[in-house]
C-alpha cells in the first residue's frame, strides 16, 4: 500500500476526511474522490501528500475550507472543488500549495 501512486475512490461514502487519513500511502500523486459524500475536510486531512499532484474533491458537499485543510500538499497542481456547496475560504486555506 505504501507505494500507491494513483487511488480513485470515486463514489464511496466518506463525510468526514479525517486528520492525517492518508499517512500510510505517501507516495500518492493521484487521488480521486469525488461524489464522495464529504462534508467536511478536517485540518491535516491531506498532511503526508507531499507528492500529490493531483486532488478531485469534485461533486461533494463541502462547504468549509480551513486555514489547514489542504495543509501538506506542497506539489499539488490541479485541485477540483467544482459541484460543492462551499461558503467559506479561509485566509491561508491556499498558502501552501505553491506549485497550483
């Protein structure tokens, strides 16, 4: 597990991402989950993903992101939020994702 590059969880139900969720798989640099059913991405959810370039958050019901939500993912290039129901950003939600 621990040299998944590419996981698509595509259609599970997950409302809740939580804090360090994906430590055992940091050589991730595709991760899909979309239509996921999540509501809420805790902060640190994504800490690990060092490699991450690619995230679909797409088709959720994501309404908040944190200052830490997306912490951790400092290769990450394209992140897809479109079809959430998002109502707040907070400052800094995107501060350390320098290569987007």
């Amino acid at each position: 597990q621990q040299l998944t590059k590419n996981l698509d969880l595509w259609g599970n139900s997950f409302t809740v991402i939580p804090a360090e969720a994906f430590l055992a798989t940091p050589y991730l640099t595709h991760l899909d989950l979309q239509h996921c059913k999540v509501e809420k991405l805790e902060e640190g959810a994504f800490r690990g993903l060092g490699r991450l370039v690619y995230l679909n958050l797409a088709s959720n019901s994501i309404a908040f992101l944190y200052q830490e939500s997306l912490d951790g993912l400092s290769s990450l290039q394209q992140l897809i939020l479109e079809g959430n129901r998002i109502e707040e950003i907070q400052p800094g939600a995107f501060g350390h994702l320098g290569s987007l």
